[in-house]
C-alpha cells in the first residue's frame, strides 16, 4: 500500500539525526558516517535505529526518498515491502594469518554478489557490511538500522588439510537461529577452493528449496492472509508451481499474478508465472494451447525488460522459442541461461531437461543435472524428475525409474515417463497402471500435447518417447 508523509524529515530528527540520515542515505558505512561525525559506529548504529522508528521506514531505499524529499508524494511499494531484506557479515577468520584473513573477506564478497544475483531478495552490500564487523553486536539495533529480514553470518577455520566453513541465517528481529550449515573442503588452489564453497552456499541459502524460501514459507504459514505481501504470495506460488499438478498449477497462477498486481517489478515472479502457463501448455491444462503460449511470452518477455540478464529468465525463453520453432534463438538463450547463471543449480537443472528435450547437444544434459545435484544437496522434488527425463533420453531406462520416483509424484509429466521407461524395459503391468491413472487423472494430457508444449524437438527425443508411448499404449 502507498503512503503519504505529512511532514518533513527536519520535523522528525534532531539535526545529528538528520546528518547522520543524509549520510548513510547516500551509502557512506557506519565507520564513514563516524569519522566525519565524531562518533562511534555503535551510535551511527543507534541513531540509525532511531531514525527507522521515527520515519516508519525500514530499509536505505525509504530513507533516501524521506531525505530526498520524495516521502512528499504518494509512494509506490519499496522493494523491502516486496520481500524481505537480507545482509551477510563478513565471515569471522578462526586462523591468525593474514592470508586465511583475506580468503574469508574474498568468500564474504563472493556469497554476497551471488547472493544478489540468485537470491529473491535484495542484499545490502557487501562494503557496507564489512565496516560492522563480522558478527552482529546488537541484533535489534544492527536489524532494524540496516532495515534487514534476514542476517547471515559465518566462521572461517583452516589447517593443512582441509578448510571448515560455518554457515548460519538467523531473524534479524531477535537474533534466533533459523537454519545453519557446514562445509568441509581438503585444500587445493585457493581460487578453486573459494569458488567451490561460494557455490555451494549460494545453493543451499538461495535455491529454489533452499534455507531462505523454507524459513520465509514457515514464516508466512503463521500469516493471515489478509496481510500477505507481494514476496509471501510469490513464496506460496512457487511452492503450488513446484507440485506440477492440475490444482497445484492453477493455484500458482492465482498467486502469482497476484503477487504481480502488487509488485509488477518482482522479476522472479514473472519468472515463475512464466513457467506456470508453459507447464499449462505441455500439460494440457485448460485446453487452450495457443493462449497458454501467449500467456507464456507474455510473462517471460515482462521478465526480460526487468531483468535480461535472469538466468532462469533466458532458460524460459529459450523453451518458448523452442515451442515456437526457432531453435537457433532457443539455443541463443540457453547459452546466454548458462553463461549468467553456470553456478545456479536451479538454472542447471532447467538447462538438462532442455538439452536433453529440446535444443542443443543431448549429450550436455547429464553433465548439467550432475553438476545441479551436487550444488545443491536441497534439491526438490522437480530436479528428480528434470533428472528422470534426461536418463530416459539418453536411454538409462533403471536409472530413470529410479529418479521419476523421486519426482513430483502427481505431475503428468513425471507420470508419463514413468510408464514410459517401465514399458521399455518390459514392465507392462506397471506401465499400464501408470497409463490408466494418466488417463483418469488427466484426461487432457496426450504424449503428442507434451511433445508440443514443452516442446520435444531434439529428434532422438521425440522418437524414443513415440515408440515408448505405444509399448506403453498412450495416446
């Protein structure tokens, strides 16, 4: 909801309030604020918190429109009232050289720049972070003067074999621990090591199934839903998306799109409500292909004006190209998915099933959904069953039984494969068991649908799911 200021910012502060305003509104750090100020950064952080209250704003964005004098306005909704806020301090080196000292400030910088490329969530930077130090001194004050959801904070110990990282997401409101981690890597090239543990946190906080999207789903659980904001019903729409069922989807739709009336800018829900109507398309659901497509461009092309350099955003396009016939740009986009998001084990996992179904070179899939896998040991249900259609086209038959088992158990797709892989390997009776509950459940589905709708265009694909679908009888 906008808001309108009745009054100025000097009508509320004291002049070193004011100063202090000014100053970190314009992104000078605590320290900066408290050498030109003469003061300590514990009462930068204390003014800070003071200045929150009285302005009833909480994050940087709001308090510079205040200063700037835009609060005289009507406002549209900040980015923090989109979603959560979330800040990572530097992690604490356990070791007393200094070059254990400057591989954690690296890795600190590293897990914050990532962290705001594949996060849903804006995150503070990185050199503002660093002039607090590496541990929160007063979780109220640090949370409420950073105008932060979420804090991150870590521990660095190294010997000569092996480095530990330890990793914790706590509520910035009170401190309480939300979810911790740790990671152990044997030495090797430092570079190589710090890419190594970068990824790997990046992918257990901001993946789909991560630390970050389970805590704030828990949270919004507890939520009357008169007060759910863009980000809690983005949240809650990713979770129905990811079930890959007929209500699951349409529910995500509704929640999605609502979520967008409220933040036509949330890039990722765009994103999500893009995949939405290409799972419509490929499933049948409500039985209008063309307008499930155009519904489909529709969203991904919103997504690319905000955001062209989204990975999942180009890894969508790339499918919608695909659907539409023109595979070289479908593996223009996916090049572009892989080049801005090679660390992203959502994207990865999208860019198998592509590759393996759609454009490219088949025989990068498994390397990709391997590589997903491994960044990201949360993996949800859909990573097995991206990873099931992938065995299946590269004719690992056991393999794909074993994974689609594993996968969303009420999504077509999934159920497809299934019967698919078991009637080729000669398990009739439990291919047709799978059939016949595809035929009552989803009476709207067909192969020839999903081979369209996905679309399945890399040739060997297509072929081996036709001649599976008649041992399997399915239309």
């Amino acid at each position: 909801m906008s808001r309108i200021a009745t009054s100025s910012p000097a009508d509320a502060l004291s002049d070193r309030e004011r100063a202090v305003a000014e100053k970190f509104a314009s992104g000078l750090t605590y320290r900066e604020i408290g050498e030109t100020l003469f003061i300590a950064p514990s009462t930068v952080r204390t003014h800070l918190a003071a200045i929150y209250e009285k302005l009833g704003v909480n994050n940087k964005i709001a308090l510079a429109s205040h200063i700037n004098g835009a609060a005289r306005v009507a406002l549209a909704p900040s980015l923090a009232e989109a979603s959560p806020v979330l800040a990572l301090f530097p992690i604490e080196c356990l070791n007393a050289g200094e070059r254990w000292r400057r591989f954690a400030d690296g890795l600190s910088s590293d897990i914050s720049i990532d962290l705001a490329r594949y996060a849903d969530l804006p995150v503070i930077a990185f050199h503002t972070m660093k002039s607090l130090g590496s541990r929160p001194a007063d979780f109220v004050a640090d949370g409420k003067a950073l105008g932060v959801t979420y804090i991150v904070s870590g521990q660095l110990r190294a010997d000569d074999r092996r480095v530990r990282l330890t990793i914790e997401l706590a509520d910035a409101l009170n401190g309480v621990s939300l979810w911790s981690d740790r990671f152990d890597r044997s030495l090797e090239d430092v570079f190589t090591l710090q890419d190594s543990l970068t990824e790997s946190v990046i992918n257990v906080l901001a993946g789909c199934g991560g630390a970050i999207a389970t805590v704030g789903r828990n949270a919004i659980r507890r939520k009357p839903p008169a007060s759910l904001r863009a980000y809690d019903l983005y949240l809650l729409g990713v979770e129905q998306h990811n079930t890959f069922s007929r209500e699951g989807n349409a529910a995500a739709i509704r929640l999605l799109s609502h979520a967008l009336e409220l933040d036509p800018g949330l890039v990722r829900g765009w994103i999500e409500l893009a995949y939405a109507y290409s799972i419509q398309s490929c499933h049948g659901f409500g039985g209008d292909l063309k307008g499930a497509i155009e519904r489909w461009r529709g969203a991904v092309e919103n997504a690319l004006r905000l955001d062209p350099r989204d990975c999942s955003a180009q890894a969508c396009l790339g499918d919608l190209m695909g659907c539409q016939g023109d595979l070289e740009a479908a593996e223009r986009a996916y090049q572009r998915a892989f080049e801005y998001g090679a660390n992203h084990a959502d994207t990865l996992a999208l860019l198998g099933g592509s590759r393996a179904l759609v454009a490219g070179d088949p025989a990068e899939a498994m390397p990709l959904i391997e590589r997903a896998m491994r960044l990201n040991p949360l993996a949800p249900s859909w990573y097995f069953g991206m990873q099931g259609r992938v065995l299946f086209a590269a004719g690992r038959h056991r393999e794909a039984i074993a994974s689609l088992r594993r996968g969303a158990p009420d999504s077509p797709n999934v159920i497809m494969f299934l019967a698919l892989a078991h009637a080729v390997v000669g398990e009739g009776a439990a291919a047709a068991g799978l059939a016949g509950r595809l035929h009552a459940e989803y009476p709207e589905f067909s192969v020839e649908r999903f081979i369209a709708g996905y679309p399945v265009t890399n040739p060997g694909a297509a072929e081996a799911i036709r001649q599976a679908a008649k041992l399997a009888k399915l239309g």
